[in-house]
C-alpha cells in the first residue's frame, strides 16, 4: 500500500508538472500573435506612407517612378539656354510661361551615359523641397511611360547594398513590383542635396 501511495504521488506530481508547463506554453502562444500583429502593423504602417500614385519614366533599359502629387507638367524636349559654370548634369534653364525653371538631366545625375534626346525625350517638370528651398525644376528623361496606382502589396524596402552605397541611395523610397517588373522608387526631394538645391534656387531667381 505504502508503494501504491508513493506512485500515485510521484504520477500525481508529474501531472501536476506537465498541466503547469502546458499553461505556460498556453500563455506564450497567446501573447506571440498579438507581437507579431504589432510588428506587422509597424511595417505596413511605414509602407502606407508610400502607397498612391506613381509617374513611370525611363533612363536606358531601368524604369523609375516618382509620386504624381510631386509633378507639376511634362513636356517634350525644348530649347535649354546653357548657364556657364554649373555642373554637368545642370543642363540650364527654361522659360516656362514667363518663369525660369532651372533644368537637370537625370541620366548624367546618375553617371549615366549621355545619350541624345530625341522625340520622346522629355521634360517632367517637379516641385522640389528640401533645405528650406522650394522650387520647381525640370528633370530630363528618355521617355515617360505610365501612371501606376501603387498597393502596400508591390512596394519593398531597398536592398542593402553595403555601406559605401548608403549615402548614394538615400534618394529611393524602395522597389515596386509590377506584372514582374521592377520599377525604382525615387524620392524627388532627396535627389538633390541641400547644396545642389541653393545652386538651382538661386539660377531661377537669376
């Protein structure tokens, strides 16, 4: 009887062991879903912020986009008046109904061959703001594609692409997936450092 007892204690213990663990393990998977939920809500969060409607637009094979809301006119290839001692990528300004929009050939911001424009060359005119500058500039593409309305779904974040291309790829927003395409996201504001941004500003007041 005495053996009896201690087994029925030992197996009452073990039972009693394995309930306890059986609720901790209860109480962790009832707390995981709702970390992962908040973590979820944190990315999409951030992604929401990207989401909308994007200008397409080609350099060379690579299609990027920029927000609609940052466009202000787009136009074909017209006469640049050159200004001396600007950057190369400055390719001058224009008369845009009476005001001087300061012009930037985005190939050659991007150390791009340069390439001779043609019929379907084009002029998309921006609102830039950075620096405590606002301005509108007009940015030199090969050709401009299409209008696409972006889902959190088709946006992914940059890849790292190591620390040395850091400082050269703060200017993208991230990576759209379109019907298997990749389309680069650009932040227009960001394209141009606070320097370059006072040099265009002060060649519109010119």
């Amino acid at each position: 009887m005495a053996m009896q007892s201690t087994v029925l204690e030992n197996q009452t213990t073990g039972v009693a062991a394995v309930g306890a663990n059986s609720q901790s393990l209860g109480s962790a998977r009832t707390q995981m879903p709702s970390t992962v939920t908040a973590k979820q809500e944190a990315v999409l969060s951030a992604l929401d912020q990207r989401v909308g409607k994007y200008l397409t637009f080609l350099l060379g094979r690579e299609e990027f986009a920029i927000r609609v809301l940052k466009v202000r006119e787009i136009m074909g290839i017209q006469d640049i008046t050159a200004v001396p001692q600007t950057q190369a990528y400055v390719k001058g300004v224009i008369n845009l109904r009476g005001k001087v929009i300061p012009v930037v050939d985005l190939r050659l911001k991007f150390c791009l061959p340069e390439r001779e424009y043609t019929q379907r060359t084009c002029i998309i005119v921006v609102q830039v703001q950075g620096a405590g500058v606002s301005l509108q500039t007009g940015i030199v593409v090969d050709e401009v594609s299409e209008v696409l309305n972006l889902a959190a779904g088709d946006i992914e974040d940059t890849p790292d692409f190591g620390e040395g291309a850091a400082a050269a790829t703060n200017y993208l927003l991230g990576m759209a997936k379109v019907k298997g395409k990749v389309k680069i996201l650009l932040d227009i504001d960001r394209v141009l450092s606070s320097q370059e941004l006072h040099g265009l500003d002060a060649l519109a007041l010119a």
